[in-house]
C-alpha cells in the first residue's frame, strides 16, 4: 500500500513537473475584459473568439482572461500583471483601454498588444476593429421593408463616431426602400443598463415604432420588442432566444479568424504593428440567420451582403447628403474614405433629430 | 391619451425596484447603521430571485429567493459592523464588491434563460377603464407591494413603540442602550430588513421588469436607491415622492428624445438625478423643523458590559 502511495505521489511529480515544462514553452496569450464573460454580448463575443483560439491552437499557447476590468487606471494595472505573468501578446478589448495600453506597450517594448476599436498604435501595438456600419446598412433595408408604421426605433449608446455612422447607414439605406421612412432616436448614454434600455424600447414603440434597433449591449430591447410583438435587431451577438418571432437578424462579433491568425503571426515570428478595419469580406463581423421576414426580404438582405462582401456596394456612396441639405465633402472617389466614417459627427438627410452636442 | 397611460405604467415599473430598495435601507439607517452594500444585496438578489422562479416556475418562490439571498448578504454585513464593530462604510462597500461577485457566480448557469414575467392583476370592468385602469388596477403585485410596505414603514416607524425604540437606537445608541433597549439586536433586525428589501427589489429585475438574468443588470440602481434615503431626509413620505420623480423623470426623458425635442441627450441623461435632488432639497428646506440624519448613524456601538 504505501509502495504504491509512493509510487503515485512520484507519478505525480513527474507529471507535475512535465506539465510546467510545456507550459514553459508555450506562447502565453492574455485578454482584459470590459464586461463578464457572460453578459451575452460584447465581452461574450470576444471570449467566444478566445475559446476559438484555445480550440485551435491549444497545443501551443495557454490563455489567460480578466474580466470586468474598469476603463482607467485599473486597466493599466491589469494589463500589466497579465505582462508580468508572462504573456507574450495582449488582447485588450474596449476603446477605453486605448492609452492604459499604449502605456504599458511603451514600458514593455518586447510584448506585443492588440487594441479593439482604438485609434493610437505602436511598434509593439497593434489595433484592430470592424466595419459594423456595413451590417447597419443592410439591417436598414430589412427594417424598411418590415416597418408598417414607417418610423424606426433606435437605441444609442453615446453619441460617438461608430454609434453614428451606424444609424447614418441605417437610415441611408432604409430610405432606399422608402424616401419617407421617419427614425425615432433614443440615446441611452449607456452601454450596459438592462432596464434603461428596456424602458428606451417601450418608449420608441410607445410612440409609433415597429422596429427596433440597437446599440447597447443588452438583450432587454429584443425582449420588450417581443413583448409587444414588433420586430428587433440584435446586437454584438445572437439574441434570438430572446425573440424567437422577433429577431430579424443580429451583427455577430466574430473576431476568432482574427485572433487565430494573429497569434499565429506571433507564433511564426512574423507579427508587427498593423492597423486592422475588417468588413464583411475579411470576417470580422458576420450576419446572424436573416429570419421573421418573408423571402423576398430575405433575399433581398442577402443580395445586399453578398454586393458589399464583393465591394459592389457601399453604404456611404457618394453623394451623402448632410441634415444641412448640401453634400458631404467626398474624399475617397467614388464613396466617403475611412476616415471620414471613423470620425462621422454629422446625421445624414432625413434625419429630424439634432445630434447630441452639435 | 394611450401614450400618457403607457408612460405612466413604465414610470411605475423604473420606480418600484428603487422605492423598495430605499425604503429597507431607510429602516436600517433609522436605527443608526450605514449599510452600503444595497447594491450588492440588490443583484445577489436578482441571481437568486431568478433561479428560484427559473427552477420552481414560480414568480414567488423567486421573490422569496431573493428576499432570503438579501437577508443573507445583509447578515454578513451585521456580523462583521455590528458584531465585531467593524467600520460600517467599509464594510457596506466590501458588501457591495463581493455581491457583483457572488450574483455572477450564482447566475453563470442561468445567463441567457428565460422566464414568463410576473402576471398583472386584472379585474373584468375596472382594469379596462381607459387611462387609469391599468394603472390602478393592471399592474403586478411588486407595484402593490411596495406601495403596502412603505405605508406600513411609515406606521411602525411615527405610530408603534417598537417603531420609537429603533429612532432611538438611531439617533442615539446610549440612551437607548441606558434604559436597557437591545441596541444591537434591534440594530440586526433593522439591517436584515434593509437586505430583505434590497433582495426583493433585486428580483424585481428579472422577475418582472427584464425577465431574464444577466450579470450586473442592477446597473447602480442600490446607489439612486442609497441617495434617495439621503435626499428624503429619512422620511417615507419624501421617499416616494423621491423615487417616483426619479422615475419619471427618466421616463420622461427617453420619451422626449423620441420625440426630438433637441436638447443634448448628455443633459437628459443627467436630469433625474438634477430633478430629484431639486426637488427634495426644496422640500427639505420648505418644512422647517424637519427630521434630519438619525444623530447616531453609522457611528460603530460596542455596549458596556
């Protein structure tokens, strides 16, 4: 019996110590969460791509994750115990982490970093986002199509570039459909409160709309929508459980291709500093099932991805006419030129609402 | 005039998860303890409330979870600020972080599930009157509920001894603890109600107002509620009329954005606080002579043995 204990415990140790080898020689990949991984949305999609990764390339590399970590100073704090435990390459994925990431990039020169949604890079920090506005785009013809009513709820975080040249594309293409379509906005000046955004839902349909759309991060929107029995667009991620009969499709964050092939890169020896801005062509954000909708729509929706995945159609084809009446300046030819669309502060024609702070 | 009623009915439905939550914490800091863990207490009860009615399928059970779970969270903030003294702003702080804690542990399983709502009372006849029917006799039993409990706050604490005593105790522990009153059994008692109310008014979220869990759905709804006992001067009247206003001005606010009145949302976000501090600080100074913080709050009570 005790032979045998010995033997197990040395088992044991040789396993143990055979475990630490390989985790030595593994590539250590770190995440720093806004939200929990559970909040079905934002933070979810991100972890989902983690698993992705581990999935992919779990032989190699060994992740790590701190969820709920707050934009500001704590963030530089936990994006620097992740480097001091050793990870070689840094996901931080908020637009708030920004210059907590830039900070500990400049200390840190031989980790390399990955920002979601920011603007500021380094040798050893890279950043990298999504063209959503293209989604919003054919989430605006559906809408269009679906609405009895003609008016259009919309749900906004904060009045920030992203958020609006999503509802310029929206309204660009639902008036497509029909010139005359009306589009009530609601800014919930928050990215996460449930019952806010609840509350903003049963306002928007209280007063007329009959499709509801959003950009704030919880399912409570889609929820109250099926209440009503209206019709819903997800958001960040699938959200049809919540509106079975609602949902008409959602924009997936589907950022695993990107890790994968980003910590391949590592893995080879061949990262460097780039400036990521996928659309529907590079699979940075995919289309939930088009569903709710009759099959023309669907088609119609599809016809739409499939132009824009070629680059046949751009949402903000030139000429796109400002709330003032007079074109927007166009500076990438045939359509507005990326910069223009990251730093949109302006509603397109059509839009009767005053953009917060203009 | 339809639109008025559904402002009206989601006025009812943002303020009811604050009245409650308010109205425990007025009893507890009436008896001269600082608990700043409602936020806690509020989504540990929100996780518990949902699983309850999630597992059972009744919305009861679940509002009787997360009476419980709040009475427990509450319970470890007695034993550590009451039983052994502890400073009572760190503790109710600590209360808070490991409550966001606990509730995403318990609600992991539960994230992304569903649950029918709370039903709404309906009587044939009255709740179809046009306007106030549904408002006075359509809404779900929390809305009740909390209007009973705070009327019956009120009672205990102007129109019962028992309700006298536990002032006492709040505005100053010696003298009650001099003629012989259990200030700290009085105390616990007052803070397991404070979390009791905290719980309740975390499982209203997904019980009836979002019905389904999500980590962090309380969204700092413990702290308006915390601010709300401030600003109503520890007064159950001014408490409604506290998280009402709070209420509707939010309602309101959404409602005029929708209708494009071209007042920067950054401002409309920022008015149920303005309206409600307003409003109350007015009505504070208007009546004179006015309760204002029980003398002995939050100050730490060890009896002389």
């Amino acid at each position: 019996m005790r032979k045998s204990l010995l033997a197990l415990a040395a088992g044991l140790l040789i396993a143990g110590s055979v475990s630490a080898a390989s985790a030595a020689d593994k590539l250590k990949v770190g995440f720093i969460y806004l939200g929990p991984i559970g909040d079905l949305g934002w933070t979810y999609q991100h972890d989902l791509a983690r698993q992705a990764l581990v999935k992919e390339l779990g032989d190699k590399i060994e992740t790590t994750y701190l969820e709920n970590v707050p934009e500001g100073p704590d963030a530089e704090r936990a994006i620097e115990q992740l480097v001091r435990a050793g990870n070689k390459l840094i996901f931080t994925t908020s637009f708030g982490y920004m210059d907590p990431t830039l900070k500990v990039a400049k200390k840190y020169p031989n980790v390399h970093f990955e920002h979601s949604t920011g603007y500021k890079r380094d040798k050893n920090m890279s950043t990298y986002s999504a063209k959503w506005y293209q989604g919003r785009y054919i989430q605006g013809l559906i809408a269009a199509k679906m609405s009895k009513s003609g008016v259009l709820g919309y749900i906004g975080s904060f009045p920030i570039p992203e958020v609006v040249s999503g509802i310029n594309a929206t309204v660009l293409a639902a008036q497509t459909i029909n010139p005359n379509i009306k589009v009530k906005i609601i800014w919930a000046n928050t990215w996460f409160d449930p019952g806010k955004e609840a509350d903003a839902a049963k306002a928007l349909i209280d007063q007329g709309a009959d499709v509801i759309m959003q950009h704030t991060d919880s399912p409570a929107a889609m929820q109250i929508a099926s209440e009503r029995g209206k019709f819903a667009f997800g958001q960040d991620s699938e959200m049809i459980k919540f509106g079975p009969k609602t949902q008409l499709t959602s924009i997936l964050d589907t950022w695993g291709p990107y890790y994968i092939a980003r910590v391949k890169a590592e893995l080879d020896g061949t990262w460097k500093s780039e400036d990521t801005w996928g659309g529907l062509d590079s699979h940075m954000f995919a289309m939930a099932p088009y569903t709710n909708m009759p099959d023309d729509v669907k088609k119609m929706a599809e016809d739409a991805q499939a132009a824009i995945t070629a680059g046949k159609l751009h949402p903000f084809k030139c000429p796109v006419v400002g709330q003032d009446g007079k074109p927007v300046e166009c500076k990438g030819g045939a359509n507005l030129d990326d910069g223009q669309i990251l730093g949109m502060n302006f509603y397109v024609k059509g839009i009767d609402d005053k953009l917060p702070g203009k | 005039m339809e639109l008025v009623e559904a402002i009206i009915l989601a006025v009812l439905a943002a303020s009811t998860p604050l009245l409650i939550a308010a109205t425990g914490e007025l009893v507890t800091e009436r008896s001269g303890v600082l608990n700043l863990g409602v936020e806690g207490m509020m989504i540990v009860g929100a996780a518990c409330g949902f699983a309850g009615a999630w597992l059972t399928g009744s919305i009861f059970i679940g509002a009787l979870f997360g009476i419980v779970a709040g009475t427990l969270m509450s319970l470890i903030f007695a034993l550590m600020a009451l039983g052994l003294a502890v400073n009572q702003v760190a503790t109710g702080l600590a209360l808070t972080i490991l409550g966001v804690g606990l509730s995403g542990l318990i609600g992991a399983r539960f994230v992304g599930e569903r649950i029918t709502p709370a039903a709404h009372l309906y009587i044939p006849g009255l709740t179809d009157v046009p306007l106030i029917g549904r408002v006075l006799f359509g809404e779900d039993a929390f809305v009740y509920f909390s209007l009973a409990l705070i009327v019956a706050v009120w009672w205990f604490l102007y129109r019962t001894r028992p309700g006298l005593i536990l002032r006492a105790c709040g505005d100053s522990h010696v003298s009650a603890h001099a003629l012989g009153y259990p200030v700290l059994r009085i105390r616990t008692f007052a803070v397991m109600f404070g979390g009791a109310c905290a719980g309740l008014a975390g499982a209203y979220l997904p019980l009836a107002y979002t019905p389904f869990f999500i980590p962090g759905m309380t969204a700092g709804r413990g702290w308006i509620a915390l601010a709300l006992v401030v600003f109503s001067s520890w007064r159950p009247g001014r408490l409604v009329i506290g998280a009402y206003l709070f209420g509707a001005v939010t309602i309101l606010q959404l409602h005029a954005q929708g209708w494009g009145v071209g007042i920067p949302s950054q401002f409309m976000s920022a008015l149920p606080y303005l309206a409600t501090v307003i409003v109350l600080v007015l009505l504070s100074r208007a009546r004179t002579g006015g309760s204002t913080a029980p003398a002995a709050l939050g100050t730490v009570f060890v009896p002389d043995r």
